[in-house]
C-alpha cells in the first residue's frame, strides 16, 4: 500500500471521527423527548431583538411578515363542524370559540388525556369520539376549527425546564367585536378573567398573575366537561411556575403543515421524523420567546445551544466535504496500484 493510499485513507476515518464526534455532542437531547422539543426549539428560535410584550403587541391588521399565517383552505370536514355548530350565527369570535371548546371538550363521554401524535384529521376524530388528546392535540384541533370559523387565532406556550417540552400550550384568540385577543385554556377547561368578568389575553393574564394575582378568577369553558383542575388552587399554582418561560408559536398553519409532503412521508415513521420533516420543507413555525428579566439565563441557555446546533451542522458539512475529497483521491490512488499492491 503506497502512502498516497495511506494518507486519504487517514482522510476518510479523520472525516467520519469528526461528523460521529459532532453528533456525539448532541445525544444528551435525545435522551428524552422533553429534551427534544428543547432541541426543537432552539433550532425554530425566533430572534427579533424584542424583550417584553412589545414583540405580540400586533393584531390581525398588522400580522408580522414571518409570521406563518395559515393561507390554506380549511379541511371540508372542519368546515362542516363549522356549520352544525351554527358559529356563522353567533353574535361574537368569543361566543364561537367558547362553543368550539365546548365541541372538543363535550364530544365524548370521557376524556382520557395523552398524546395523540398524529395527522390533523385524526387528532380531531380522536378528541371528539375517544376522548384522547394532550393540551397540544387540543390547541391544533381548536386552531383548525377557529380557522374553518375565521376566527384569527394564535398559540401561547410556557415550560418548567428552560423553554424544553416540559410545559403547556393554550390558544388565543382575537375577539374583533371587542378588538382584543382573549385566551383559552381548552385542555384545561378553563379561561382567565378580572374584576370585569371579561376574558383576558396572554399577556394580561401573565402581567395580572404577576403583579395582582388576587384579582383573577378561573372559569370553567363548559361546565358539564370534567374540570381541568380538581384543586383549583393546584390550577394557579401551575400557572405561576410557568411564567417565567413564556414563548409563542410563530405561526397557525395547521392545515399547511398537514399536507406538506414531508409532513406525510415521514409522519407514518415516527412524530420525530414528521417534525423533521416540516422544518427541512420550512412549513414548522418558529418559536418567539417573550424575553425580560426574570428568564435572561433560560433565554441565553437556549441561544446558546442554538449556535451549538449550527457549528455541529457546520462541522458536518465540512466533514461530508472532506470524505467525498478523501474518498475520491483514496479511489483514484487506489487505481493507480498495480494490482499486487491494491491490498
């Protein structure tokens, strides 16, 4: 074996050591899927510069650029859910979204909770005739359905470990009759309201638990569904060790997403994978984090493994680059052998 053979053969295994070393550093988030999401997230991470409420100050008349704002048709079946519950004819986007909450929450007899982990379609028949479906099942679904409705909406999410998938997820929608956006716990069936009995939006809920806890009260979205909270105490309590990690899905499209190719090619395979899938085809939304004071570590922790991820993904490619040169210059040094020296 020549040197020339010997030297892009060291190439080879120096290119495979570096991508394998590279990937190596990431396995700790693959140990769950909590630390998943966090890897998720921190990949889908919207940096807009804005610290406080000042970056979701918009409303459906000033809708950001890159906000992924659902533009396609709605599924029929959706629409024709639309129509039984006779949305057209309710005076108010409130009214409507309470009765889409009712719908998911009042279908089935029992509501036994879990991850559905599947297309749009059959998350929505799951809720309603299996009583399946965790708080992110039910945010696509009240998402696809207020769409259907026209109601605007938009999704709120807050986690326990450092924006990982440790956390929760709630719908907001924006009543136009009253020109404000109002929450919705819809897992929970529950809604947030003040000393006007009015439903608060995202960030008066947050700004209130912060600095008037005592002047919010919690009511049942329906009252014939099982309570969210047995302990409506234990309910508060929840809510308070989210807030300092608040973050939105920068995006509603439910139905795009649905039918992205490779969405569907890879969703049959594992939610990973479909996850995976949307963000290569670029139909995954991102994630904006409402970013002050009290969350500066969890904001800069989670950047910083963002600019991990890109200098793994930097690595890889240089690696990929360096065994196709390698292999190349080993095979053509391979052939200029006599045959005798090949071995």
């Amino acid at each position: 074996m020549s040197d020339t053979v010997r030297f892009w053969r060291r190439g080879i295994w120096l290119s495979l050591l570096a991508m394998l070393l590279a990937m190596l550093s990431l396995a700790p988030y693959f140990t769950s899927s909590t630390e998943l999401v966090r890897l998720r997230h921190a990949l889908l991470l919207s940096e807009t510069g804005d610290r406080g409420d000042a970056g979701f100050a918009w409303t459906p008349a000033n809708i950001p650029a890159d906000f992924m704002l659902e533009r396609a048709a709605p599924y029929p079946e959706f629409t024709d859910v639309v129509d039984r519950l006779g949305l057209a004819a309710m005076p108010t986007d409130w009214q409507r979204a309470v009765a889409i909450s009712r719908h998911l929450l009042g279908s089935s007899p029992v509501l036994s909770g879990g991850a559905i982990q599947s297309d749009l379609r059959d998350t929505y028949q799951r809720i309603v005739k299996q009583g399946q479906g965790y708080c992110g099942d039910f945010v696509r679904a009240f998402t696809g359905l207020a769409i259907a409705a026209g109601i605007p909406v938009r999704a709120w999410a807050f986690s326990f470990d450092g924006f990982g998938g440790h956390g929760h997820i709630w719908p907001e929608i924006y009543n136009r009759q009253l020109g404000r956006w109002q929450l919705l716990d819809v897992f929970n069936n529950a809604y947030l309201v003040g000393a006007d009995g009015v439903a608060l939006s995202a960030i008066e809920v947050r700004r209130t638990m912060l600095e008037n806890p005592a002047s919010l009260r919690m009511l049942p979205l329906y009252p014939g569904a099982r309570p969210g909270f047995a302990i409506e105490e234990k309910g508060w309590d929840y809510y308070r060790r989210g807030l300092g990690q608040w973050s939105m899905l920068w995006g509603n499209n439910v139905f795009s997403y649905d039918q992205a190719s490779l969405v569907r090619a890879f969703g049959s395979v594992s939610r990973s994978l479909e996850q995976f899938g949307g963000i290569v085809q670029g139909v995954y939304p991102g994630v904006k984090i409402l970013a002050d004071e009290s969350n500066q570590d969890q904001v800069a922790a989670i950047q910083r493994l963002r600019w991990h991820l890109f200098v793994v993904a930097g690595i890889i490619l240089a690696a990929l680059l360096g065994l196709l040169v390698a292999l190349a210059g080993w095979w053509q040094a391979r052939a200029n052998l006599s045959p005798a020296r090949r071995r």
